[in-house]
C-alpha cells in the first residue's frame, strides 16, 4: 500500500514558495512593485501633509516643505515609514499570490502572546543598555542639553508611543519579512537568505561611522536569525520597537533633541559597544524563552495537485481501481451498453465475460463469484478447481461430473 504523501515543513525564510501557484518570477516582480508602490505612497502622503501643512498656516523651508515643527516633522517621518506596513502586506497578498499574514510568521498572523512576552524581555536589557550610554562622557563639541519641560515632553512621548511601534514594525516587515522571504525563495541556508538583508538594514540608515554601520548589520543579522528561530517577526518587532522608543524618548526629553538628523549610523564605539552587548542578551534570553515554551517555527507547503488516473484502453477504474472492462458491470445482464465500448460518444454492448458473443443469453454466476477463481476457464466456463469452501458457480459444471456412473471418483 502506497503511503501517503506528506507536506513539507518550510521555515520562515522560505514561506515565499507557500503560494500554491508558485512561480520563480513572483519574488523578484514583488520587491519591483513593492518599491514603486512605496515610492507612489510616499510621494502621494508628501503632498497631503504639505496640503495640510499650508492650510494650518506653517511656513515653509527653503525646499517649500512646511516648517512642523520637532515633534509634527518626527509625527511626518515615522508616518512615511510606517506607510510600509500596508504595502508590503497587499504585495504578498496580490504579486506572492499567499495568505498577507504569512509575513508576520508561520502561522500566518502575528502572535500576540509572544509578542509581549518578548517586548517584556527587551525593555529592561534595552534600559540597562541605553543608562549605560548617558553615563558615558559627551563629546566636546556637543552643547550642553536643556530639559524640555514636562508640558513639550509629554507631547511628545504620546506621539511616539503611538507612531513608534508601527514605524519599527514596518523596517521590520520590509527587511526580516519580504526581502528575507525573497532571497529564502531561492536559496535554502537560512544564514545565506538573512545576511543580505542585515547589509541592506545598514544602508538604509546612511553611512555615518564605520562603527555605526557595523552594529546595524549586527542587529539586523540578529533580529533576521529570531525571525528564522521563532518563525516569525515577533521578536524583532519587539527589539526594534522598544530600542526606537528609548532612543527618539532621550532625544525628547532635551530641547530640539528630535530635531537632530544624527541616527544609530553615527554612534561611536563606546555606544556600539554597549548596544550590541545588549543585542547580544536580548538574543539569549529570547532563546532561553524558546526553549522553555516552545513555538511554531515552520508551515506546511501546499501539496502537489492529485493526478487524475489514466484510463488504458479496456482497463477502466471502478472505485480508483483499475480492472478489465469485461469485469467492470460484473456481475450484469448481457447487452449491458458500457460508454467506454466502441467509438468516443457511444454506446455499445460487450460480451460478459461468461458468454461468447454479445448478447447470447446465457446463466449468469452466482453474486458471490465477484471475481474469477483460480483457474477458472471463463471463455468456455469450465471450472477446473473451485476455491475450498466456495459454492459451485451455477451454470458450471459441478465437481461431480468428473466422478463416473457409480459416484467413484476417476480422476
């Protein structure tokens, strides 16, 4: 008996091939429309805030770019990128041709458990980390920072715990989700599919200092392996999240601090220092997480469609079993029309099997001889040696006629 065929296991980073309608081309023409929709999307929100930014009476920069302000401008950017969220998930869904949620995580959606499991993991590694860096000396060119009084900060942190989370979800989304799926499509080593992206998460951010783009490509290797490991972006989201909302936090504590263009790619060693050895916990603990309580990590692929059978001439199927044609209708009446008889369309009649000409009249077998016996001579219906324990086939010659006229048996 044939056994039957199971489904492969895919991990995170090759939930691109979970399409059942496949194709090598869908990976590569998804990241050209994804970025062209985005670009679309960024170009249609630039004209509606400086829409909005001209009818609330703003003025405007050299650049004719309305003048929001640090916390309206820092709301402006994070909404631009959290523009990308939406755009990767109508991507998956209409060029990957797959369920959108099978880029949150294998079992395609976010898992929200985990996810605030993880981001109470991070907040007090993240916090330890991010102390350490304000007990670190200022440089000497930096001016001394002014509070920025309770009134402006509160603002200000009301709006980045509202546009934060969706602003890292979305670097998380592009980076961990479509462009590791996308190099995971093609090659199986998850190392060789999440590397790429951490180099990529680099560039993203502008080169600052060799040391500011190093500990990028650290945390977007790291963030990329919890993805692979927990089959979901789950824990990189968390990292992410909580890291973005005590970084742009300190900056808005501090008169124009969200104003600054500096970004992670500028950190000096002794922050890299202290953000990587954070990375670095936040990864152990996760996997000490993992193992404690387990999660999905893969999804089965769609199985290959069923073949339908093959009808050889004279050999039809009846119940999924193929079988001679003259044993098809057994037992029937003879003249029986079977469609598969004669030319396409048509109906025709063929001899049972215990007769030699269609429709010659002849004594059917009882219903219990389904199928042959051992050496049962069908064309003439001589019956040479019964089954043991089967009742002589009517119309057939009994055992006893090989006895003679006295009952001794001659044979």
């Amino acid at each position: 008996m044939t056994q039957p065929q199971l489904a492969e296991q895919l991990p995170y980073h090759r939930l691109a091939r979970l399409s059942p309608r496949y194709g090598w081309w869908r990976p590569l023409v998804g990241t050209l429309v994804l970025a062209g929709a985005y670009l679309v999307t960024l170009v249609v929100l630039m004209v509606l805030f400086a829409a909005l930014g001209s009818g609330m009476g703003y003025r405007e920069d050299a650049d004719g770019w309305p003048e929001f302000g640090p916390v309206l401008g820092t709301a402006t950017d994070l909404l631009t990128i959290a523009a990308g969220i939406p755009v990767v998930l109508l991507t998956v869904r209409w060029i990957g041709g797959r369920r959108a949620g099978t880029v949150s995580s294998v079992t395609g959606r976010l898992r929200w458990r985990w996810l605030m499991l993880c981001v109470l993991t991070a907040v007090p590694i993240v916090a330890l980390s991010m102390g350490g860096m304000l007990l670190l000396p200022a440089d000497g060119g930096d001016p001394e920072s002014q509070w920025a009084g309770w009134a402006d900060f509160g603002r200000a942190l009301a709006m980045l715990l509202v546009l934060v989370p969706f602003q890292a979800a979305a670097e998380e989304y592009v980076f961990r989700g479509w462009l590791t799926q996308t190099a995971g499509a093609f090659l199986r080593s998850p190392w060789a599919a999440l590397l790429p992206q951490a180099v990529l998460f680099a560039a993203a951010h502008g080169w600052g200092t060799p040391w500011g783009f190093a500990d990028l490509v650290v945390f977007g290797a790291c963030a990329g392996w919890l993805t692979w490991r927990t089959g979901g972006l789950e824990a990189s989201i968390a990292l992410h999240t909580v890291n973005n909302l005590f970084a742009f936090g300190v900056s808005a504590a501090v008169v124009d601090g969200l104003a600054s263009d500096e970004t992670a790619a500028d950190a000096n060693w002794q922050v890299v220092a202290l953000d990587v050895l954070s990375i670095a916990l936040y990864t152990v603990a996760v996997a000490w997480w993992l193992r404690r309580r387990g999660t999905e990590r893969t999804a089965p692929a769609p199985l290959p469609p069923a073949q339908p059978p093959v009808f050889a001439p004279g050999y039809p199927y009846v119940g999924g079993v193929p079988v001679p044609a003259q044993w098809a209708g057994h037992p029937a009446a003879p003249g029986t029309p079977v469609p598969w008889a004669g030319r396409p369309g048509q109906a025709t009649t063929v001899a049972p099997p215990w007769t030699g000409r269609p429709g010659a009249a002849t004594t059917a077998p009882t219903p219990w001889a389904e199928q042959p016996t051992p050496g049962t001579d069908l064309s003439s219906g001589t019956h040479l040696s019964s089954a043991a324990g089967s009742p002589p086939a009517a119309g057939l010659p009994s055992a006893s006629r090989h006895a003679g006229e006295d009952g001794t048996d001659r044979s």
